[in-house]
C-alpha cells in the first residue's frame, strides 16, 4: 500500500512540475536522433518538455539530453522511464497533459501589443487535475484590461470576479475573491494556465 501511494504521489509531483514547460512545435529527425523543433530557432535541451506533435490538444511529456535529442526506452536522468517512443510512463501507462488545441502560425496577443486600450480576451478551454491527472472541459473567460483590472469566470456555476492583475515576465499575478493567484503565460499557445489547489485551468486567446 505504501508503494502504491509512494507511485501516486512522485506522479503528481513530475505532473506539477512539468506543468510549467510546455512547447508548441514540430519533431525533427536527422543521423543522431530525435529533436523538438520550436520553430522559433529554439529547442528544448537538458529538460523534460510537454510536446504535442499532433496538435490534437493533448500532449506527451519527453525528455531531451543536453544536446536536444530525445530520449527513448530508457530511464532518464532523474529516474523515470520513457517508452521507445520517448514518451514518459508509468507503469506502462503513458503520461499525457491537456494543452488545449493549437493553431500554428497563429499571433498570441500581448500586454504589450494591448498598449492601444484593448483588453486581451481569453476562454476557458480546460482543466485538470494535478493529483489524479483527471481532464475535463467547462465554461469560462478571463479577460485583462490594460489598466490593471479584469473579470474572470470558472465554470457555468461560478460567479464572475472583478480582478486586479500585474505582470512580471511570463507570471502573472491575479488577486479576486479575496485571494491571490499566481498564473503563467504561454505565448507560443497563446494561453494563460492558473493553478487553483489541486487543479490546472488553461485559458486560450
């Protein structure tokens, strides 16, 4: 019983952490192996990355050495295992993240480029849970204005909050309800993902 809830817990653990490295992109091959093109001129090194090679919105988590080629049928770094595929599991039981789906090519709308007086508009495309790895969708919106306020919405039964927010980097800090928030950017997704307890809320622009 102890290994089990031992197998939970590191699970749920590797599932928070990586929730903050994720990549939008494109798998490249050449004489030396696999690699995670960001196709920004970038790829993911000496990290574990989600990747989501066919943009149906749910991702796999990978590891790449140093140089960016993935590992495969092997126990990385750290002490986990990936299938020949690369892909981490568990057990047998291959990892998987909702990222929400993605358009290539598509403009992700910044605070900077808001400058104007628009607000930056995004909705709610799923959740999920970091202790069960449980998915689902639901109804909700974030918007933030310019000016340091915003609304935010969680589900059809929730109310709509007034927010202030501030931004330092790829963090934004978000106070409603009487409670502070921490959520993050991704401008290659154009989303905003914010924790909240036990659960992952991804918003899409």
């Amino acid at each position: 019983m102890k290994k089990i809830y031992r197998i939970i817990m590191m699970t749920a653990l590797m599932l928070f952490a990586f929730t903050l490295t994720a990549f939008a992109g494109t798998w490249r091959q050449d004489a030396r192996g696999w690699w995670w093109d960001e196709g920004n001129g970038t790829y993911p090194a000496g990290c574990w990355a989600w990747c989501d090679g066919d943009l149906d919105g749910t991702a796999e988590c990978y590891y790449f050495d140093n140089n960016g080629y993935c590992l495969m049928n092997t126990t990385t770094p750290d002490g986990y295992q990936v299938n020949a595929s690369g892909a981490w599991v568990v057990n047998g039981a291959v990892q998987t993240q909702y990222v929400g789906v993605q358009t290539p090519g598509s403009n992700y709308v910044t605070t900077q480029q808001t400058a104007s007086g628009a607000a930056e508009s995004y909705t709610l495309s799923g959740w999920q849970s970091l202790t069960t790895g449980e998915e689902g969708t639901g109804y909700g919106y974030l918007n933030l204005r310019p000016d340091g306020t915003g609304e935010i919405r969680i589900d059809s039964d929730s109310p709509q909050y007034e927010l202030t927010w501030s931004g330092s980097g790829d963090e934004l800090h978000l106070n409603y309800g009487f409670a502070d928030h921490t959520a993050y950017r991704y401008p290659e997704l154009r989303q905003i993902r914010l924790p909240i307890g036990e659960y992952l809320f991804y918003f899409n622009a």
